[in-house]
C-alpha cells in the first residue's frame, strides 16, 4: 500500500473470521496497528500477539470480525504513532496517518472484503504508542471509529498531551477498552488510572461504555496484549 500523505509504502496483514469463506455475511472491522507483531512468528520483531488465535477462539461464541494489520514501518514508527511532537522523542505524524487509514485503507479494505462498512462496527486498536493512537484515532474521528482497543497506552508521550485532547473533544457514543499491566511501572500505573478516571468524568459510563483492566501480574509486551485483547473481544464488538 502507497501511502500519499506519509511518503511510504508497506504491506497489509488481513485476518478474516473461519465463518468467512462459507457464508455472505459482512463483518465489523478493527484496523490494528504494528501489524507484523499480530499473527505471524516469522514476521514479528517480538513474541507475536497472536491475534489470529484470540479471534478464533472469540468465534467459537460468536464474536467475529476482519482484523487488519497495519505494520509500522520502522524508524517512522514513533512519528507515526505520536499526534504531538515530544521535545526529546519527536514525532507528531500521526493525523496525516490516520488520513491515510481512513482515506485510502479503509475504502480499500471495504471495496475487497465483505465488511460492515458503518461507524458502528468499525474499530482500532494498538498497544504503547499503537494504544495512544488508537485513542486519539477515536478521539479524533468519532464519525469513523465507534470503539478502540487501548492497551497499555504511552500517555506519558508529549507531557500528556492526550489528557488535553481527551478534554477539549466532544464526547460520543462508542466503546473504549483500556488496560494497563501493574508490571509496568508506577508512573505507566498512575497514567493509566488518571486517563481512566478523564474517561469516567467525560461521561464514559465503567462497564458499559468503558472497561478498564488493571492485569496485576501484566508486562509490557506482546504476549500480554494478546491475551487482554482475547478477553476484550466480546465488550469491542457487542453490537455485530
């Protein structure tokens, strides 16, 4: 895939459901970011998520969805990922990559796949700096994604500065999960808990409109974001 706005190209990953080949059903789609990390041990740089098992095993009760993966390239990866540019870390690409999911991606994927193609069952997900764009992705275009996957987010990134994007959005309707692992570190600990009380006071209802998970024995990387998302699956894609 081209991408006009970053200057780039890079290959997609598309899982689609067991159910997929022997039916004409449309599925829900969650656009996951690092997508060489997801599926494939031949492909990862780490331990992968194993998401193509975690969606399995969602399918056995009847939670289904395309998963696309959307690796990062690299050396552009925190510029990409990051909505603000950071004094020590830089970055600050992340609304020209987030145009090129939503403007060339996602048509993309909609034209080739049997996908459900409105906002109610479309969703995007990442953990670290994928669980920081991820967040501002649904922050920012609530018309496209109606829930995020938000694993062990890099809040820290740019002073915080998602706490004031959190504060200045518009709230609507959709589904935020947002875990962190106590493993992690005091300070990722205290982000985390400070955005998930942002998100209460925003009027994200606990339990209904955000589920929030403290993993006390979670680390930060890809074996534990893996099986936190299994155990999201159901609450991201309730309404199929």
């Amino acid at each position: 895939m081209q991408s006009r706005e970053l200057g780039n190209q890079r290959d997609l990953y598309v899982w689609t459901p067991p159910t997929y080949a022997r039916s004409e059903r449309r599925y829900p789609v969650m656009y996951m970011h690092d997508g060489q990390n997801l599926f494939d041990p031949r492909l990862s740089y780490a331990e992968p998520w194993r998401v193509d098992r975690a969606m399995e095993r969602a399918a056995k009760r009847s939670v289904e969805a395309i998963v696309v993966g959307i690796p990062n390239t690299g050396v552009e990866r925190i510029n990409e990922y990051s909505p603000y540019a950071d004094a020590k870390a830089g970055g600050g690409r992340a609304d020209l990559y987030l145009d090129w999911i939503i403007g060339t991606v996602k048509p993309l994927i909609d034209a080739r796949f049997r996908t459900r193609v409105e906002r109610a069952h479309t969703g995007i997900a990442g953990a670290s700096m994928g669980g920081l764009v991820s967040l501002y992705g649904f922050l920012r275009n609530p018309d496209v994604f109606c829930f995020a996957a938000v694993l062990s987010p890099s809040l820290w990134f740019a002073g915080r500065s998602i706490f004031t994007t959190l504060d200045e959005s518009t709230r609507t309707d959709g589904r935020i999960y947002l875990d962190i692992g106590a493993r992690e570190g005091k300070v990722a600990l205290d982000d985390a808990r400070r955005m998930r009380d942002a998100l209460v006071a925003k009027g994200y209802a606990l339990g209904r409109e955000l589920r929030w998970v403290e993993d006390p024995d979670g680390r930060h990387n890809e074996v534990d974001w893996g099986r936190r998302l299994g155990d999201a699956l159901p609450f991201l894609l309730q309404h199929r």
